[in-house]
C-alpha cells in the first residue's frame, strides 16, 4: 500500500494551505486528495467571471500566520494564485480521488476511495469544506411525522421496527446493511430500474443481504408524499400503492461532512466536532482544517488553520512526519 507522512482530505484553500506549509517544513511526501476534477473545485464552479475573493469575513481582519496569504482578489487572480502555489510546492494531488473512509490500522490511518483501500498515513488533515445540508426531496414533510424521518445515515442502528431506505448511491446501500444489525425489516426504495452508481464492494453486499431476506430492494419504485398514520410514516407511491414504515432514512446525496466525521468516529458536542486548540479531534493524529474546523471564516483564517495544524503535527508527531 502507499504510504505517506501526511494526507489531506480535500483540495480547497485549507487542503493546499496544509501542503504548503508541509512542504515548507519539510515533511514528504504529503498526497491531497480531491474528489472534484480540478483544485478550489467550489471557487471555480460557483464564482462567477470577475467576482471578488474575499479575504475576510464580515470585515474582521485575520493578519497572516503562515506562507498562504493574500488580500481581496478577483476569481481569476486568486485561482492563478493557488495555481503558482501547486507549482512551486509541487503539490501531488488526487483529482477525481473521493475518500469515502478513514480506518485506523497498527498505528497508521488507511485511506479508501472508492472501494479500496489506497494510502496509508500517520495523520491526516480534513479539509472538505463547511457544514452544507444534505439534499431533501421536493415534497413537504409533515410535521406530524418529522420526528420519525431522517436525512443522514444513522450513527447508531435503532432496534426493531420497519424500516425504508429511499436512494441508490453508496449511502443508501450502506445504510441499508447497516440497519439490518438491528431493525426487523428493511426495505430500499430506488426510482430507477437498476444501480448504476453504487461502488462494487457496497453493490455486493446490498445484493448479498437481499438474497438472505434481510434487505428488500424496491427498484423502480417514486414516492409521490408522505402522510402520518397512527402506527408511523405512511408512503404513498406515484402508483398508487402505500406501505407504512416506523422509520425513514433518505440519502439522496449532499452528505454533510458532518456525517463523513461521524462515520470516521469523530466526536461531536452541540451539533460541531470536538477539537482541541489546535484542531486535532478526538482521534489521535487526525486534525481538520478551513471552514469545517471554524464552521464560519474566511479565507484567511482557513489558511491560518493549516499553518496552526501543521506547527502542531510537528510538535507532538514529529519522529511519525520526518
């Protein structure tokens, strides 16, 4: 397997920040990994031709800690400017690479994307970018029943019940086989006839757990709305049928890094990740960075984040990165 000293979640300001002040330090080989096909992959997309690239937030100047810094730019200056920072770092970054899970194994942290395991690395910085809500659908929940449906995958498998499933990503499969530990039925509802973006390793055991009876696949099934029933949630499909469910998880994509954390064993106090001063979690070695580690900043400070991670790795995990 690959190793490297460092590896970093997530291409952005903060991620590139984080190989920077790496490689200032001397610290190699650091791998970023990036699930979009190019670096500040939001900036990009997002920003119109021209926009202005704030420094700050609000007005509430952040003097520079380390070597990333600038002052308010246009989009097309400050991309050109990340841009030189790749070149002459030599950064390596993994495009189109998204890491879907973090394990820790004798010591180091293994890194998978898609459904193997790539890299592995004694610390690894997240910098995906701030807390966004996961993708809901076009009808209305009823509030009589919102108590009872969910939106991101569960962190712990409730006991009993019957259960829906509604997506065909990777979420919903491992969602699915994650309730079978516990719930009596589960069913998982798709709108298309078939898969077609599910990564192998989930495919197989969605398909494995249908074949035991544990998870009961309704392809080609679309919920028109949901109405409360005195023994739960009813779903009223666009065919007319209905069933009624205890519990309803959606996973239509826009996963919260909230819920990549979770899934990870990352701690969370009052909805936000438990860090210390220097942005390390409650896992040993495992620091964010930018706007998931301020939930509200600026460029700037997300910039400051790697140089304060980076200083930190070096002081406590020095003999791991060198």
């Amino acid at each position: 397997m690959e190793k490297a000293k460092i590896a970093v979640v997530g291409a952005g300001p903060a991620g590139i920040a984080v190989g920077v002040e790496a490689k200032t330090q001397g610290i190699s080989p650091v791998v970023i990994f990036e699930k979009a096909e190019t670096f500040c992959d939001t900036i990009q997309r997002l920003y119109r031709p021209g926009k202005r690239v704030d420094a700050v937030y609000r007005k509430m100047v952040v003097e520079p800690l380390g070597v990333c810094s600038f002052e308010t730019e246009s989009k097309e200056d400050f991309l050109k400017r990340m841009e030189n920072y790749l070149k002459e770092y030599e950064l390596d970054i993994r495009y189109r690479s998204e890491v879907n899970a973090i394990q820790k194994d004798n010591g180091v942290y293994r890194l998978r994307v898609g459904s193997e395991f790539v890299l592995e690395a004694p610390v690894v910085v997240i910098a995906i970018g701030i807390f966004g809500k996961p993708r809901k659908p076009d009808y209305p929940i009823p509030k009589e029943v919102r108590d009872r449906v969910f939106f991101e995958a569960p962190c712990e498998c409730p006991s009993g019940g019957k259960v829906l499933v509604v997506g065909g990503g990777d979420t919903a499969a491992e969602t699915a086989c994650f309730l079978c530990e516990g719930c009596e039925e589960v069913y998982l509802s798709y709108r298309r006839p078939k898969f077609f973006r599910i990564n192998p390793v989930n495919l197989e055991n969605l398909e494995k757990k249908a074949e035991e009876g544990r998870v009961k696949l309704m392809l080609n099934t679309d919920i028109d709305h949901l109405e409360p029933d005195p023994a739960g949630v009813k779903v009223v499909f666009k065919d007319g049928n209905t069933m009624v469910f205890d519990r309803i998880y959606y996973c239509l994509g826009g996963s919260t890094p909230a819920g990549f954390l979770r899934s990870i064993g990352v701690e969370f106090q009052d909805g936000k990740p438990v860090l210390d001063e220097y942005y390390e979690t409650n896992l040993p070695g495992v620091f964010l960075a930018g706007d998931i580690a301020l939930e509200k900043g600026s460029i700037m400070a997300a910039f400051n984040t790697a140089h304060i991670v980076v200083k930190r790795i070096l002081e406590k995990y020095g003999d791991l990165v060198r």
